[in-house]
C-alpha cells in the first residue's frame, strides 16, 4: 500500500495581494516538497468585519498599505511576475469565489483562480463583475452562463458561508494562511514552513 | 581610503515580540554580511494611538493574538531561544527605551536591550519599572540611579519624542523594521532582505 502525500490546505482570498503571490508558486514548491495542496478560497470581509474593519485593513492603515505596494513592487520583481493594483482595491471577490469552489468541484479551480490573480494584480484589471469572470472561464473552455448560474445558486452560498465559518473557527485572520496538522501559517513567507511541517517525521 | 561599511538602521519597540527574535540575531547576521547595525529603540503606542490603538493589535484582534504567540513558540524552538510571555502584556516599555537611548550613547545599549527582551520574552519578567531595569544596568556595571536620572531628564524626552516623528516619517507602523538606503522592511523575517540590498551593488 502506498502512502498518501502530506496534505496543505491552502486558504486564500481573491482581493489579497499577498494571495496572489502564493497561488503563483505553491504548485511548484509543493510539487518539490512532495505535498498535495488543497484550495481552500473563502472571503476575508466577514472576518475582517467581525474585527470592525468595513474595508481591507490597507485602506484603514494608509502607512501600512504604502509599505505593501512597495513590497509588491520588489517581490514580485524578484519572482518575475507582473504587478499592478486594481483599481478600486480590495475589488469584491464574492462572485469570483463563488466561481471558484464550483470550479474546484470540476477540476478548473486552480486554472481559474491563478487566472483571476493575474488579471486582478499582474494587469490590474477588475475581476468584480460577471462580464470579467466571464471572459477567464471562456478562455477555460467553461460555458460562463452555465457556471454564473451554478454560482448564484443557494447550495453555493451555503456553502462560501460555512467555508468563512470554517475559517474563523480555525483561527484565520488574514490571507494567505497554510494547514497542516493542525497548525496554522500566515502569510507567504511562511509557506516553506508549512511544507516543512507537512513533510517532517 | 577604506570604503565605510554599509548600514541598516534596526528600529526596535522593547514591547514587540517579534522584535525579541531579531534582537537576538541581528549582530551575527549582520556581522556575516559585512553590514553596520545602528539600533534605534523606539516607542509604537504613539503611532498605534494615531491609528486609533489604544493596546497592542495582539490584544485587540485575539486570533491574532493567539497566532502571535503560537508562532513565536514555534519560532524560538527553532532557534533554541527561550520564550515567556509577560503579564500585563504589553510592558510599559517608556522608561527602557529613554535608557535604551543613554546606553546607545555610552556603548551599552546593545548589551542592555538584548538583557531587557531576555528578561521580557526569555523569562516572561516585567520590564516596566525602575526595579528591574535597575537590576539589568548593575549586571552591566552602571549604576542604576545616574542613569534613571539621566533618562528622566527633558533632554532625553526630548529625544525620544523626535525618534517617534521620525518612524512616523519613514512611514514605520510596527516593529521590528529594517531601513536601508531609503527603503523599509518589516518583520524579522525581512532581516535577510534588508541585508541583501544594503550590500548589494
């Protein structure tokens, strides 16, 4: 009998820049590591409002969302990926996270999603809107109509909520956040712990 | 002519958790990279009274907070570092910072802020009053009331008042933060970061 790979629940939000630099390398890092990662997109803004914020926390904190565009700017000139902030930010991400868990279900969640990414943060595009989404699930070979509907269903709603419930439960606060046996990673910097950890004897 | 080495500046609140780990490892990294370190103790309550903080965010948002002190245990095993929190936490951290500023002066301020965060963080000791940093100073050989006095003078109030509109006007919101040739980084976990540009060519 084989072993199953170590698990990494990736928990990420559609309008966190710092999503985006996870969801464009954990294939990789965890195909290297040996682990299997599990998608996990839910919506920061009832944890967020819960906490009395109404809007991303680098709206509220101006100090603290000048710091992170310039490190976006260096990080991802690093990793050689494109960067441009959308404008309004944070965009509403509910209807693309609706897109996505159907999308996990179907086996396109991942394509889907880094999609999203790169056209929300790599060409600063808006992604809010069912004309946007529309465009990447065709470019998928997804039918839009089909997937929008399935999206606006109420066994989807249902289940985005209790996938944010899940979240707070587990003590998410931010995104990215990595799972592995039980111990939470924020953040992408903390994603080669949470191989680390996945992996270890 | 010797070319002067490179610098990072360490901006450092004896309150934050995270700027313990970097204290504890700032001198062999930078020493490793060839970089000077100028240590520049300063006071977050002001910056996080203008943001509307009244305590440390580890208190007001406690899924934060629990994650906080989580990765700190996980943190410090790593680098066999002890690690206690303090109660009340946060510490009062006025009267170590103007000291911290009299022994920068004297060429014992490195020695005394390492002390204050082993006591702090290492042994979960209140760091708030004129006892025990009176007990650090007499390990170091300083006579506890000089130096209390020369902290309580205007000038040094003074002092440490500028330090805190200059973090605000670097645009420094939490702590520990690295500043090098114009740019910040925050976190011990851009230490390395830090280092890299001030030597790079």
């Amino acid at each position: 009998m084989s072993t199953p790979a170590p698990k990494v629940e990736f928990w990420y939000e559609f309008a966190s820049t710092y999503s985006y630099l996870s969801a464009m390398r954990i294939e990789d890092a965890a195909r290297a590591a040996g682990v299997d990662v599990v998608w996990k997109p839910f919506l920061l803004g009832p944890i967020f409002f819960a906490q009395g914020w109404n809007t991303s926390p680098f709206n509220i904190y101006p100090a603290k969302g000048r710091y992170m565009v310039r490190e976006m700017e260096r990080l991802t000139a690093v990793r050689g990926l494109p960067f441009k902030m959308p404008s309004p930010f944070p965009q509403n991400s509910l209807l693309a996270t609706r897109i996505a868990i159907i999308g996990h279900d179907e086996g396109w969640g991942v394509p889907f999603s880094k999609r999203v990414y790169a056209a929300q943060f790599g060409a600063g595009a808006g992604i809010a809107d069912a004309a946007s989404l529309g465009g990447i699930l065709r470019d998928l070979g997804q039918d839009p109509a089909r997937v929008i509907a399935l999206a606006g269903q109420p066994e989807t709603k249902d289940r985005l909520k209790q996938r944010s419930e899940e979240a707070q439960e587990l003590g998410i606060f931010g995104a990215p956040s990595f799972l592995t046996k039980g111990e939470l990673f924020w953040g992408d910097d903390r994603l080669e712990q949470a191989l680390a950890l996945a992996t270890a004897k």
